[in-house]
C-alpha cells in the first residue's frame, strides 16, 4: 500500500510550515490516485498541510472486495528516510522486507519498518484470503538523528487501549491519555484508531502537538462541521481536548505530533532533505546496488519513475 508520491500530491520541496487551522476544523479534500492495482484516498501530503507532526503521508484504501482475481500486490519498492505504519481495518496483508522479514498483519495489529539509510518492502495479499480489505497506509518522516541509520522492522499483534465516553482509542505509536504503545517513534507523535460507538467522545490530547483526524468508516461531526472519508481534517495546534460527536459507529484516525522543525524533500517512495539526495536513492534502486538490498518475492521489482527534474531541458 505504500506511495508513490507525485508533485499532484504537493511540491517535492518545501519551507517548514507550522500552521494553527482557523476557525475550528479545516477539512482538505483527499486526492485519487493509484498504488498498484488499489484505488486509494491520499489525505497527506497536500499543499497546503505537507506534514501533521512527523506524519507525511496517509493513503487510505478500500473498503474493496479481494479474491484470487483481485489481490492486493505491490511488488519490492524501496524506501528511505522514513517509518511505514501499517493499519488494518478488514482484511490480510503478507509484508516481505530485504532484512529478511515476512510477517501477516490482520486488523488491530500494527507492522512498522523504520527505512533509515535504505530498505524495500512487499505487500500482497495472505494466501488464500477472500473478503474485504480496508486499511491505512502512513509514512512518519525520520529526524537527522535517525534517518541515515540501519533499517529495521517490528510487528505488534496487541496494542493498548484507551476507554472513553463514547469511543475506543487504541494507540499504535505514541501515548495518549494513560495509553503508550510499545512501537518505536523517533519524533514526539501519536497515532491510533478511534472506534466511535455514536454519541460523543472527548479525547485528550497535547497542546504543543498539531493534529489531524481521518475518517476511514462513518461520519462524525467535529467543532459543528462534518467530516467523511475522502477528506483529511486539520485541527491545529494548543488544544487540551478534541471532541467528537457520531450519529452512528465510525472509525477514525487520529495523527498529532510536535511539528516537524526542518524542511523535507519528498519524491517517489523518499523522504529527504535536497535534490541530490534522491538522484542518489533513484540511481541505487534503478543499477539494484546493495543499500535497499533485496526482497525475496514472486512479486515484480516497482522501477523507479525518472525524477521530474531530470526530465527538464
């Protein structure tokens, strides 16, 4: 489920911005795009909001039905730079990775490979799965002090919860309220799933922290405007508290972090900091040289596009 990402998404540079929504809820229109054969949401990045924290990328997919017809297949692609979060709401995905990991992932499970320096992946469907598939797919830009590290990956099946009037948060990175999830973070973020049971729900959150909500099932109503899948909503920084109010059952997600204190470059499946750095990664994955190293699985090799700069005259 991971990338690309494309200038339609948000220039591949730009300065920091640590904007406060106006007004209440600022609600962004996600783009369609295309990741294998899925049919995906992407509310992150967009021009306007390139970063929520460290979160710079959200791809929502499904809910779509998946049989021996139509699976959910993303061949080796490589990543730097960055932290892929992996969410399931319905369905199976099987994750194969250059340092040698194959893990299952089901819903309420958390898989994060940390990129670093260099690594690839494959997602597709577990053998023999039929039924829905609906998930999120989010990247968390890594800090100077742990981007150029060693790639690793870890695979969470239980995760901490947090109860609260009208919902249930359970947190897979970062705390919130009495909740800390175990999983790695580089940078002060929180990432977790709000099962909203109808009624309202009040969470507590940082107020040195920006946040974003996602709607992935449902619709709930935040600061008298309603939100719904296909739009990401932007709440800003120095809140104590977002409530939420639903007519009915719904599932969010919620994205905070301090905000990210530099600018970022991003191009392709590459999260970094100029220009040079990608035609680096883009000549390394394209002449397969040993920094992503290689995925051991039946799925084709992704190659990477030509960077736009380059096809400049």
């Amino acid at each position: 489920m991971s990338g690309p990402v494309t200038d339609a998404d948000a220039p591949a540079a730009a300065a920091v911005d640590h904007d406060t929504a106006e007004d209440g809820l600022e609600i962004l229109d996600s783009r369609e795009a295309k990741v294998g054969n899925l049919q995906v949401r992407r509310a992150l990045p967009r021009r306007t909001h390139r970063t929520v924290g460290a979160w710079c990328f959200a791809d929502h997919a499904g809910p779509v039905s998946v049989d021996a017809a139509q699976r959910v297949d993303i061949g080796p692609h490589p990543h730097m730079g960055l932290q892929t979060v992996t969410w399931l709401v319905a369905g199976e995905l099987v994750h194969r990775d250059s340092l040698g990991s194959e893990q299952e992932i089901r819903p309420g499970q958390l898989n994060l490979m940390t990129a670093g320096q260099g690594v690839a992946h494959a997602e597709e469907t577990a053998g023999g799965y039929e039924g829905l598939f609906h998930g999120i797919q989010l990247w968390v830009a890594q800090p100077d002090e742990t981007r150029h590290g060693d790639p690793a990956f870890e695979h969470h099946a239980e995760l901490p919860q947090l109860e609260l009037d009208g919902a249930t948060a359970t947190v897979f990175v970062g705390d919130l309220g009495a909740a800390v999830s175990p999983a790695r973070r580089d940078t002060q973020h929180v990432g977790a799933e709000l099962a909203v049971r109808g009624g309202r729900a009040t969470l507590p959150v940082r107020r040195d922290y920006e946040h974003a909500l996602i709607v992935l099932d449902g619709k709930v109503s935040v600061d008298g405007r309603m939100l719904e899948p296909g739009h990401l909503g932007y709440l800003g920084l120095d809140r104590d508290e977002v409530v939420i109010g639903s007519a009915d059952p719904a599932t969010v997600i919620l994205l905070g972090g301090v905000p990210f204190p530099e600018p970022i470059f991003m191009w392709w499946n590459f999260v970094g900091r100029s220009q040079n750095e990608m035609d680096a990664a883009y000549a390394g994955w394209q002449e397969a040289d040993n920094r992503f190293g290689a995925v051991h699985s039946e799925l084709a090799r992704v190659p990477a596009p030509r960077p736009q700069w380059s096809r400049q005259p």
